[in-house]
C-alpha cells in the first residue's frame, strides 16, 4: 500500500479522496492555485504545495508542477479526482514515466475510450450494443447525408473528442443535415482542436443509464449497478439515482454480464462508467468514462462500498477480493448536485458564503468543501456541494432529499436548491416518468 498520495484536484472530490486516504492511514499531499489557498482540502492535507495562479491551465492543468509538488513532498502515486487530468492518457503516462502510480487506467485504455469512435468499435467488437449510426468518423457530407438516409431522421451529429455537450447537433430531416455537419464540426474544432464527427441515430425519449464497474490487474471486473443520470440541462446532469426506476433486476444483471465480460477481455483495470441511452427496452453504448464519475456517492450508498478506496487498492496491485456474486443491492439512493448558479437563469454566482449549514440525519450524506467565510471563486466549475441520501424505497428517499435540502442553508450566495425542490415535488419526477429531455422542458415552465 501507498504511504504517500499527491491528490491532482480541487474542491469536494479533493476533500473525499483525501478522507478516503485518512482511512486508510495514506499521509496526502495537496496541489492547490493561489485561489485555493484557504480551500478545505488544503488545510486538511499533511502537506500543500502551491502549483499556479487561478487559472486551471497554469494550475490544476499543469503537468510539470504537479510532478514536481510529487516528487518534492516524495509522493508514491497520485489521484485525480475527476475533471482537469483526470481522463489525460498523456498524463497518466507522464505520471507512469516517472516512478509514480497513476490512480486510474492505463494510458492505453483512457486513450481508447477517449476516443468516441474508437470506444464504440472496440465496444461493438465486444459484444456491448450501440446506438445504429456511421460506422466511424464522417469523411464528407454526402457521407453524412447517405447514413443518416440509412438509418433514418433525426440524427444527432458528434465530435468524436470532448463531451458536455460540445460540438454536437441534431438534424430533424435531410434539410437540416447540412447544417448539422457544419456547426457540430465547428464547435469540435474550437472546443477541442479536432473537427472529426460521426453520425448516430437520434433517440427521441431515452433514458441515460451508466454502470458502474471496478477492475483489478488480474481480469476479475466486477460491475455495481446502474445509475440513472436523465436529469440533465445542456447535458450537464443535475440529479442522479441508483438504481433507475425504469430498470429491473433482470436487467441489470444482463448488461452487467455484457459489460463486465467485454471489460474483462479488455484487461481493464481500476474504475470506470459506461454510458448507455436506453428506450423500450434497449441499452445502446455511447460512451465510457475511465475516471470516477461526480455521481459515484449514490452507488456507494446502493452497494455499502468506498469506490475510492478501492481505487486505491487496486491501483497498488491489491487484487478486487471478491465477485459479481458479492455485490448486493439495498435500497435507494439520490443526490442533488448543488450549483452556484442562479436557479432560473443558471447565470454562475460566485462569492462569500456568509452562512454554510449542512443538514444531517440518518441517510443523509454531504459531499462538500464549503464553509462559512468561504469564498467561491469563478474560476472553476460552479459545482459546491453534492447532498445524498440513501433510505429502503425511492419514495422514501425523495421524502428525505425534501427533508435534507429544507436544513440546508447557504446563504451568501444563489444556489439551485430551490430548483430541486420543485422537481422532487413534481408528480413526473415522482413517478419516475422523465426521459434525458424532461429537465429542459421542465425549467422552460413557468413557476
């Protein structure tokens, strides 16, 4: 086992690697930018060393100083967290290079799954279902016009590179196709350098599944059920559950039997999330993220398991220590991603919290860096808090997130809270009858 962890984030991930590795008696080291100085994460670390000025790409984006904060403070490996480095295959082989341990996947396969087109045809070789669309990137638009004739309107154009939404563009008929090709190819050149898009068939009522899997250095993959992640706005989710009222048992158990054989034959190892779009039914294969996703609290309330200690022990070699078999579900769980956002207009609002306190209570779990005095800079993801709960129905744990986000106070600046209030007490949500596009409407409503 490691006896020294540099943690390469910021923030509430920053804070939970950092218990995860108290726990385990790891000393932790901190990186932090001139704007982070009185970051929590940076008071509770055993060390901290200052690697930039705000901005992410002379900080938390930079390579050179988080290896030297490593190998100064004599760090063994190092976490990071999700965002900034976390999915960089160059970085991950930087780290590797160096005598560290990356705390994640190989480069090889972050580059592989990186890679949209390419994930989908390793996936589809595997045996994971896909969404019908090209058969890899699109050389032309009357590339671009012959698929989506093939497998019929709408279609969604995307950037093989990147995500949150960037570069991507539905066309409702052939009249609008071209228009597609051309905004999804320019908003991948600018986000992400690469102007490289394929064509997938446009799913009108999806829901979006991800699974949650763990592998260790010697092809045992265990998957940890599902979450369903729909709530989303400009596809940046707001509220996710575990497990998804629209999936059974049976279900479940069928593509966490696909995933964790195709994972398997791959020789994956550490943590990572397949995303699916699935209707009537069916599970279609989008993406996979080899990282740890900002949702991963509600399968750990599911499933009683520290996904990140766990990161941890497999990334020293340690093998998973137990099966498919071992893995039990109980009850169910949802968490709020709490934004410094206006909660009608989403404008960021960044600030002082002139009063922080966190509700409590049986099931109730807060995942935050926040405190009075605190003061949330702009220059990061507006992201301040996560509030879970956990109890034995999904009514029940609607009825505690209700309880829970009433306790909770931040005053000082706007939060979303108030948006989430009304979408657990709307009687869709409450029935579990939304899809990836019922957020949007459901903010487009007057209130």
């Amino acid at each position: 086992m490691f006896s020294k962890i540099l943690i390469a984030n910021r923030g509430e991930i920053a804070l939970r690697v950092l218990r995860a590795c108290r726990e385990l008696g790891i000393k932790t080291v901190a990186v932090h930018s001139t704007a982070d100085e009185d970051a929590m994460h940076v008071r509770l670390a055993d060390e901290a060393v200052c690697i930039g000025p705000p901005a992410a790409r002379d900080s938390y984006l930079n390579v050179a100083a988080i290896l030297s904060a490593a190998t100064i403070t004599g760090a063994e490996a190092i976490h990071p967290g999700y965002g900034f480095l976390s999915e960089n295959a160059d970085f991950a082989e930087t780290v590797e290079a160096h005598g560290l341990t990356f705390i994640g996947p190989t480069a090889e396969h972050i580059r592989m799954m990186g890679d949209k087109i390419t994930a989908k045809t390793t996936m589809e070789a595997l045996g994971v279902p896909l969404v019908p669309g090209s058969d890899g990137e699109l050389k032309s638009l009357d590339e671009a016009r012959a698929v989506a004739a093939q497998v019929g309107y709408p279609v969604l154009i995307k950037a093989t590179a990147g995500g949150g939404g960037r570069g991507m563009k539905v066309a409702h008929d052939a009249s609008e196709i071209e228009e597609a090709w051309s905004v999804a190819r320019t908003e991948a050149r600018t986000a992400f350098g690469n102007d490289a898009v394929y064509l997938e068939k446009y799913l009108d009522k999806p829901r979006h599944i991800e699974l949650q899997i763990l592998g260790d250095n010697y092809g045992n993959v265990v998957h940890f059920g599902e979450r369903d992640c729909s709530l989303q706005r400009r596809h940046q989710k707001l509220l996710e559950e575990a497990g998804s009222p629209a999936i059974t048992p049976d279900q479940r158990n069928a593509i966490g039997k696909t995933v964790t054989d195709a994972l398997s034959k791959m020789g994956y190892r550490n943590a990572g999330t397949l995303e699916f779009l699935y209707q009537d039914g069916q599970f279609c294969f989008i993406e996979m993220n080899t990282r740890l996703q900002v949702e991963h609290p509600v399968t750990e309330m599911v499933c009683d398991v520290d996904l990140v200690r766990e990161q941890i022990r497999l990334a020293a070699g340690e093998k998973l220590g137990y099966t498919q078999s071992d893995v039990t579900f109980s009850g169910h769980a949802i968490e709020c991603r709490i934004n410094a956002e206006d909660p009608d207009t989403f404008a960021p609002c960044p600030g002082t919290v002139a009063v922080y306190h966190a509700p409590g209570g049986l099931g109730v779990r807060i995942d935050s860096a926040l405190y009075t005095g605190y003061k949330v800079p702009p220059y990061y993801d507006s992201m301040i808090a996560k509030v879970i709960v956990h109890a034995p129905t999904r009514a029940e744990a609607i009825a505690r997130m209700h309880r829970a986000l009433d306790e909770f106070v931040v005053e000082g600046i706007k939060t979303v809270i108030p948006l989430h209030r009304r979408i657990l007490a709307d009687p869709e949500f409450q029935k579990g009858d939304y899809t990836i596009h019922w957020l949007e409407q459901f903010t487009a409503r007057p209130h």
